[in-house]
C-alpha cells in the first residue's frame, strides 16, 4: 500500500469518529430540550426595553411585546449592579448564548462579559426567579381570623 492511501484511510476513520461523536450530541441535546427548560432563546437586539439586575451573574431582560428572559453571563461581571446602563455587543444583531456578550461601561472602565445563557420566561416563570434571587417576598396566603364562637365558656374544675 502506498502512503497516500493509508493517508486517506487515517482521515475516513477520523472522519467517522468525529461525525459519530457529533450525531450523539445533537441527540443529547434534543433529550435535554424535551426533559427541561430551554437555554438557547435569542433576542433580537433592537427589541430589548429594560434589564433588571438580579445579581453579578443574572439579568432580567424584558424584549419586544413585554417578553422576559433570564440571561446568565459566564462569568460574575463586578461593577454589574453599579452601572447606570449595559449595552449587548452581537456580530448578527441577535443576542444568542454563547456568540452575545453584555458590555458594561462606566467611565473609564469597560468590561465585554460573555452570555451563557439566555430563556425565555413564561408568566409564573418572572416571579419565581425574581424570589429565588431576594428581588421580591413571596406572596404568603394570611390566615383568616379566628371566629369566636359564643356559648364557649370554659368552666374552672376545683
């Protein structure tokens, strides 16, 4: 066999390595999809109205038609709660996990901190994350009051 050959033999096999490895991971990912909560919402970047600090790590994000998105950075982003306004650095215009980074500014200092993830909320979805991160009190049901009965005496046994 000549070395051309054998070549040509190392990058099909190679080849059907890498090309295996890739299909189990798409279906990883269809699984995880149906099983759990979605990680790869986009929002266009034009649409985006308001932010809310949640912490050093987490936003809150309303988008075009009152939407809510929960967005993740990848790492903890410092002067994150002392900034008066971020801004959303994207190449496409859309603002995707993993290609979209937040810009912090402030004066002088300017942080690009990449987006982890990014999920759409549902309507109870909002509520529940803004108590998981101490934003607001969970709503407490208040017991109603005590009925008092009349005839209830209570009697002294000597």
């Amino acid at each position: 066999m000549s070395y051309s050959v054998i070549k040509q033999y190392i990058i099909v096999i190679i080849s059907s390595g890498l090309l295996a490895c890739a299909g189990s991971e798409t279906a990883r990912d269809e699984a995880a999809y149906a099983s759990g909560p979605r990680d790869t919402d986009c929002i266009s970047g034009g649409t985006v109205r308001d932010y809310r600090v949640l912490d050093d790590s987490n936003l809150l994000v309303t988008g075009a038609g009152r939407r809510k998105y929960h967005i993740v950075l990848s790492r903890r982003a410092y002067g994150l709660r002392s900034s008066w306004s971020i801004g959303f650095d994207s190449r496409t215009g859309m603002i995707c996990s993993g290609f979209s980074d937040v810009v912090i500014a402030d004066g002088s200092f300017r942080d690009n901190v990449r987006i982890a993830r990014i999920r759409r909320l549902g309507p109870d979805d909002e509520e529940e994350i803004l108590i998981r991160f101490g934003k607001i009190e969970p709503k407490t049901e208040q017991a109603p009051a005590p009925e008092t009965l009349e005839g209830a005496e209570v009697e002294e046994l000597d």
